[in-house]
DNA sequence: TTGTATGCGTTATCAG
DNA sequence: CTGATAACGCATACAA
C-alpha cells in the first residue's frame, strides 16, 4: 500500500511556501468550491457556474494572485499556446524586425514565441529543431532556413512556415516572401538605364534560394538587355557585413566599377565602407544597390538603392498562414508586392 | 466507480496517428520495459539501468523519434528550462544584439529563451509578465524594464535581472551595466577639449534611470568645466530616431551647434539627418556624439563618437547573474567597463 | 536492477 | 449547477 494513502484532498496541503505560485487547489479551497468550479468558472464558455460562485471564485484567485500553470494546461489540452521562431542571422536588421513585428501580434493572440538562431548553420538549427519539437510548438516560423537533417522531418510533424526563404527539399511548406527573381530583374532594368558604365555584382550564397534567384534574375535580364557583365565582376558573398566588405576589395583591387548591385544591404554596407576608404564617393562615384530596404537606411544609408521588403506585411501574412495550418487546413503562402526603392 | 477502471497499462492503446509525437510510453512498450526504466535510461545519472536495458531503450527512442515532452517534464521536475526576455524598443539594434547573445548562450545550456516586447510601455509590460509568470520561466531579463504595475510583485516573486537600464522603485534587483553617470561625465569632458563652440543635449526621457544619469553626468561635468550650456540648448526625446530628428529640427531651428551629445545612438541618427538636410556636414560642421555604439556604426556612421556598451558581456555577464540567482544566492548584478569611441 | 504507483496543475467527462 | 475523477507525459520514492 502506498505511503500516502489518503486522497489529496485530505492531505494538510501546508501554506505555499512565499515563492511558490497558487494552484487551482489554491483558489478552490479558498472559495470553499472544488477545482472543477473553479476551471469553469476562470474558463468562460466551458461550462455552466452560478454567478455567486463565479464571483467567490474570481475574489480568491485575485487575493491569491493566482494564474493558470501554462504547463499543466498545454498537457491537458495539448495545446501550448506557444510558436516558435528561427532565425538565421542576428546582423540582419530586416530579420529581427520581422521577428518584433511577429511577436506583437502573437502576444495579442495570448500566445508566447520562443526565439532560436540558426546562424546560417545545419547543425545549430537542427538544435532549434529538437528543442522546438520537444516543447511541442503550435508552429515554427522560419526566418530564412537552412538544409539540415531534421528540417524534412519536422515540416512533416508541426505547422511551418518559411518566411523570405524557401528551402528546396522541402517545396510543399508554405512561403511568405517577394518574387525575388522578378524584383531583381525588374530592380536591374529600371536601374540600369541610369547607369553609364561597368557594372559589378556580389551575390549571396547559392546554397539559399533567395539569393540564387535574385542572382539569376539580374544576371539574365543584364544579357537581355545586352549589358555585358564580364565573368570576374560577379563574385560571391556569405550575407554578412563583412563578407560585402571583402568582394569589394577583391572587386576594386584589379579595377574599377561605377555600379554593384548587392545580394542584400548587409552586403552593401560592407560594400559602402570599403568605396569610401579607397575615397570613392557614394553615389556620387559608384552606386550601390541593395536588397531589404533595412528599416534604418533611411536614417543612415539614404544613398542606397534597394527593394523594400514589405516585413511588417510578411509578419501578418506568416502569421495568417500558420492559423490556416492550425485549422487543418492546407495554406498556399504569400506571395507579396515590393516596392523600388531609387536613389 | 470510473468507467475506465483497468490501470492505463492495459488499456490497449491505439498507434498514434503519424502527427502525434511518440511519448515515454510508446518508447517504454517498444522496447518491452517500464516507463521507469525508460526514464533512468534516457536520463543518465537518476538510477542504475543494466547496459542492456538501456541499449534496447536508446534503440527504440531513436526508432521512434522520441524527444521527451517539455511540460511533462516541466510539471514532474518544477523546472521549465525556459527564460524570458523582455525588450523595451524593437529598434534599438544593440538590444536586439543583446537578445540574440542571450539567446545563443541560453541555447548552449539547453534552455529556451521566451521573447516579449515591452515597446516602453507599463501596461504592454505588465501583459508580458503576466504571460511569463503563467509559464513558469525559470527567470526574467529585462533589457530596459519600465515602471509597471506588476513589475514589484514578479521581481518578488522570481529571479530578475535588469540590464542596461534599473528601475528605481525596485532597487534590490541585480543589475548589469555600465556606471552611466560617469561614462557620460568622461565623455563629455574628453570631447569637450577638442570642441569649440555652442553644444546641445539632447536627452532621453528621465524616467529612465540611465537616461538620468547620462543627462545629470553630461550637466554635473559641464558646469564643473564651466561649459555653459543654456537651458534651451538641452531638449527632451524619448530614445527613437524619430525624436531624435523632431529634437534636432527643434534646436536647429532658431540657431545653430557645433556639437550635439545625444542619448543614445538612435537619436543621434535623427539628429544627422536632420543636420544633412540642413546642409550641414557631419562631423566637419557639427560633431556628434552618441551613447552606446550601436553595431552598424561602424560601418554606416563613422562620423559618429559615441560611448561603447559591452553588450557581448551583458549577455554573459546577465547569464551569470541568473544562474547565481537560480541557486537561491543572491547576487549582486555587474558594472561593466566601457570605452570612449571618438571621431 | 526493474517495475509500480503517485503526483505535478490542468481540463473534460460524467454522475449527482 | 456542482463535485469527483481520469488523463495528459514525465520523474521519482519505494517495493520487489
């Protein structure tokens, strides 16, 4: 026989100690009710409760500023209430923005975000993967994934969806984002006509859809265009600040340029610094040209041209897609307007 | 009696449907042993297992893709692994910074990192802790907490530490950061020998605590320097870049400054642009100096002088202070160096 | 070494 | 309308 054989409401449940918060055992016994009255009562809709109980039951749990355990709930409901976002780089300003502006409206819903950065890295966001998985998310969001082993496996068991990037092998998630390509085409030949000169391109890592497409998009409308772009102006880029730094001096080094189109503005703004350390005026010698519109480039970078990136708009349309999935639903992603920006 | 009367090990479960993750006792059946043992087995150091057992254990865990559930877990152990971060201002990038270290060190624990915005207001504030209290997290870090109703009764009541910025009402509550008030009286006073000229001030709001200390520093020093500053020479701002360019508009609009000291980066930027509008060239015509050093500076304002937050060590030194907290001592928060950055 | 049983805090079902 | 109780997934004290 069990040690403690009485029921546990018979049990002398001593006073809490002060740290410890009030349980729905709490509340009952100080209303003098039972739990089960208690959950109703706290849980409109769920059930019928006499308004005088309701009240006695609303008094206790204020005096004893009681607040529903989040976990016990999730595991009886098996719902958490809880989204989880992934993010591939903290440098992007554009990134967290959309990260703030998910959590604002997430926060309305009465829910939570937990908050993982990948890096840009399989092996770190395999480790988001699991500890988002075992926390049993209503939802991932991802702020431009990358491959990895568990991402298969996990689109395939919760509701995900890709924000700014798709990742190829796993085509059916939904996407929220540009059409990047047509942007970077349309970017190129609007701005092209201004340009009188050599043109130079630093692009971002293929292994990312995004930048592969925004890629390809400027370099087939440059040929349709019959705008010769010589193969050792094109060269390649993590999307980091730094990394933007670095092609320009390998591009400025052997010769010169009078326009870069950029894989994002990270790029740019390494791209930007090094032109003025070889005294080159921006955009007064040389034009730049980005990719996001980072919120701050109108503040400290009203030299660049880009594409505006609609984040605020991205957040809501990721959003309303994860409910669509939460529904059962199947959800298409979408697939939004970007705005010119030129200087 | 119950309806279900037979113990839940002979209730013949159902398979799972594929969505619903595996749990311990689907581990448990495959591999023909107790849950118990499962347990023991997957969490190395709570009891004796046979090599044997647990090879059969990790077998069929693998096999199933098992991760243990978190609020199970969270439930039976009262420890929910999961922090919560509170951010006042989505667009300051070094708060954003601070987030993502956090993050990245709270990650490596194998913890999570719940993320809520407070945008600098009480009753935002007060929904973000209501939320974090219901889930339990095993601690709070506010980068940049206000005044809040809930504010005394959580940091009461859980383990708290304020970075960058102290609540006042609060006081016994760690704190890391800089010594404001004399990072702002050696800047000034450094600055102030190569300036020569009429100097503003334009300062954050004073119910900040460390907006305060920078406006008093910057104040105290020049009256001791007997630098005048006349009274509308220093003007209010909240800490956005916007207020920082209606701030400028204000001051440049009946006279003129060499130099203008600033709370914090972000409304320095204000402050440049409208200066560039104005036609005025930063630093030749006028100097600018900020407080912080945001990340981008270096690369997109140079022209800024600014003070340099360690934000990398907030992050560790925060952690730190947590974790002491977490082991029931109390701890003492840090006063971290800072650098002057000038131009 | 292994298994059984209990409880963590909650909600839902069901009997009263 | 109310109360008793099972169940969610897990860890652990205790029995075997």
């Amino acid at each position: 026989m069990p040690k403690n054989a009485g029921s546990k409401h018979n049990t002398p449940v001593a006073e809490r100690s002060a740290g410890q918060p009030a349980s729905i055992r709490d509340v009952a016994r100080l209303a003098g009710v039972s739990i089960s009255s208690v959950s109703r009562a706290l849980n409109p809709g769920t059930g019928k409760v006499s308004a005088a109980t309701r009240l006695r039951v609303v008094r206790a749990a204020e005096e004893l500023r009681y607040s529903p355990n989040h976990f016990g709930r999730a595991l009886r409901s098996q719902n958490t209430n809880t989204y989880a976002f992934v993010l591939s780089s903290i440098q992007n300003n554009l990134y967290s923005a959309v990260a703030w502006e998910l959590e604002r409206r997430i926060s309305e819903m009465g829910a939570g975000m937990l908050i993982y950065t990948s890096n840009e890295d399989s092996a770190t966001q395999d480790r988001c993967l699991e500890d988002a998985v075992s926390r049993q998310v209503a939802g991932l969001f991802f702020m431009c994934a990358v491959e990895s082993d568990l991402l298969k496996p996990t689109v395939e068991r919760g509701n995900c969806v890709f924000i700014n990037r798709r990742v190829t092998s796993v085509p059916d998630v939904p996407f929220v984002g540009i059409d990047d390509e047509a942007a970077a085409r349309e970017f190129f030949a609007t701005a092209a006509r201004r340009i009188d000169g050599r043109i130079a391109i630093v692009h971002g890592p293929q292994s990312s859809d995004t930048s592969a497409k925004r890629l390809r998009g400027f370099l087939d409308i440059a040929r349709e265009l019959g705008c010769d772009i010589p193969e050792d102006a094109v060269v390649g880029s993590d999307l980091s600040i730094e990394s933007g730094y670095t092609a320009a001096s390998k591009l400025f080094g052997s010769q010169s340029f009078d326009a870069v189109f950029c894989g994002n503005d990270q790029i740019a703004y390494g791209v930007y610094r090094r032109c003025r350390e070889l005294g080159l005026q921006v955009p007064n010698d040389v034009s730049l040209f980005g990719f996001d519109d980072n919120p701050l480039n109108e503040w400290l970078a009203p030299w660049l041209s880009t594409v505006r990136v609609p984040y605020a708009a991205f957040a809501a349309a990721s959003l309303d897609t994860m409910k669509t999935l939460n529904q059962g639903k199947s959800a298409p992603g979408r697939i939004l307007p970007y705005d010119l920006v030129l200087k």
